[in-house]
C-alpha cells in the first residue's frame, strides 16, 4: 500500500495508474476508521483496479473549534487496516498541505445546505464540497464511495458532482450498524458505557417510524419519536425532521407516491449522533 502525503507524488501515482488504464475507485474519510468505511473499501475494492483513501481531519467543516479538536484520530490502526483490506493509495496530507491558503469558494446548493444540519451546523457543508472538490481534483477516481448515514452530505456531493459536471459516479452505500443497530460512527467511541448502552434506542425509534409510517401523520410520528427518546434523560433531539428524499425539504403532511427520509441529531451527553432510515409509504 502506497501512502502520499503531498499533493503532487499523489497526483504522480494516479497518473500511472491511470496511463495503465486502471479503474480508479476513492473513499474520502477523516480517519478514526470502523466497520463502515471498511465496508466502503469492500465495495471500493471489488468495483475498482485501484482504490485510494484519503484520511484528512477538514478543519473548514467544523463549525466548533472544539469538536476539531475533540475529533478521534488513531492514524496508526487506519492505516494497519487499511492495508489489511489491500487499500492500493492512501492519500494523508497535512493542512498545510490541503489549503496553503484559505479556501473561500461559497457554494449554492438550492437550500439543500440549510436544512437540518446546515441549518445547525452552518458552513458545514460548504467546508464538505471544498474539500472534497480538492480531492476529486486531485484523485480523479472514476467512482466515489459515500454512506447513507450522511444522508444530506450524500445528496449534496451529489448536487456538487453534477454542478461542476465532475466526471465521478457517487456510489451510496447502505449504512452499517452495530448488531444492537447503532450507525457506526467514529464518534461512538467518545460515549461512555452508560451513554453506549441507550444509544440504540435512536434507531429504535426509527425503525418503528418507517414500520407504521404508512398508517400515520408526519405530526404523529415525530410525537412517537420524541415520546421514545424522553425515556432517557442523556439525550436531547436537535432536530427530528421527516423531508421529501429529492430537495430534504421538511414536510409537514404526506403526499402520495413521493419518498421520504426521515432524519435526527440526538445529543448523547456530549456526542453529537446522527442516523436516518427512509420512509416508504
Ligand atoms: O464524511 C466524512 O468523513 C467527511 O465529511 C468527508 C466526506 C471525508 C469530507 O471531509
């Protein structure tokens, strides 16, 4: 397994990997890697001649000084792993490296960027599409591999590939859970044993949404979900929205015949978790 640290020596690498004519497959992540970005080398591997990852912690994505600082970084154990799944390149630069000076492209992706975790972590996704621009340009993979988990990122590297016409197929991939069906997430390990043992109750609650979705009210089924949650005293719903699956646009009522996702950011003490499950009426 190759590993590059600048720009040009990974620039270098895939030009011959290419000149060799080699399907290239790219699996962005911030480190701290688990069973789910595993999952998408898996994928990555048996859809690709050459899969490269990058591990780069985005300061521009984060919208707290703190939880940059408090995001998990285990580089050693990424890369023995990734080595292990025969990653080919793994791509690690510095910072400095990324942005030798500040990036300040703004993006418009039609409201897609406001709601739900844009509306509470502004900036973030702006931070996500320049960086992942970056690496796309640099990479040039012919597939990308991204998980459902982050189900609005995913929709909008969407919106970002097709806005810029990047010649690069976005491959979802359906979230990885724990057997007592927790997301995998890196910061899953910031939780406490108490906090880890009620943490599955999230899913719970939105599972049983999208079973008796079809029998119910949007207003009934955030009622349930807040109802399922305030059993437990640690955690605290930053938002609970049920959006239409094109444009993430909250919805109210359901319309016939459209999709649906329904999405949370519950507090856990102080880590911040996410999860999704789709709504099909
Ligand atoms: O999903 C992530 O880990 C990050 O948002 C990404 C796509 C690697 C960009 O920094």
């Amino acid at each position: 397994m190759l590993i590059a640290k600048t720009i040009e020596e990974t620039k270098e690498i895939i030009k011959e990997v290419k000149s060799k004519g080699f399907s290239t497959g790219f699996v962005p992540t911030m480190g701290a890697l688990h069973e789910g970005h595993f999952e998408l080398i898996r994928k990555a591997k048996n859809e690709n001649d050459f899969v490269s990852c990058s591990i780069f912690v985005n300061p521009i994505q984060f919208n707290k000084t703190e939880d940059l600082k408090k995001y998990p970084r285990t580089i050693e154990d990424d890369i023995k792993k990734l080595n292990e799944l025969d990653c080919d390149l793994v791509f690690n630069p510095s910072v400095e490296e990324m942005y030798p000076k500040p990036d300040n492209t703004i993006y418009d992706f039609g409201g897609l960027e406001k709601v739900m975790e844009g509306k509470f972590r502004p900036g973030h996704f702006n931070g996500v599409a320049v960086v992942v621009k970056k690496l796309f340009d640099i990479i040039e993979p012919d597939r990308s591999y991204f998980g459902e988990k982050d189900f609005q990122q995913l929709t909008i590297i969407k919106a970002l590939v097709k806005k810029l016409k990047m010649p690069v197929k976005i491959v979802p991939c359906h979230t990885v859970r724990e057997p007592d069906g927790l997301a995998m997430s890196s910061r899953n390990r910031r939780l406490t044993d108490d906090e880890r043992k009620i943490a599955p109750a999230i899913y719970r609650a939105l599972k049983t949404i999208s079973e008796i979705a079809s029998n119910k009210s949007v207003k009934e089924l955030k009622g349930f979900f807040i109802q399922q949650l305030r059993k437990y005293p640690q955690m605290e719903i930053e938002y609970f929205e049920i959006s239409n699956i094109e444009d993430l646009s909250p919805v109210e009522e359901f319309e016939k015949g459209k999709k649906y996702v329904a999405c949370t950011a519950v507090f856990l003490g102080k880590v911040r978790l996410i999860d999704n499950v789709s709504i099909n009426l």
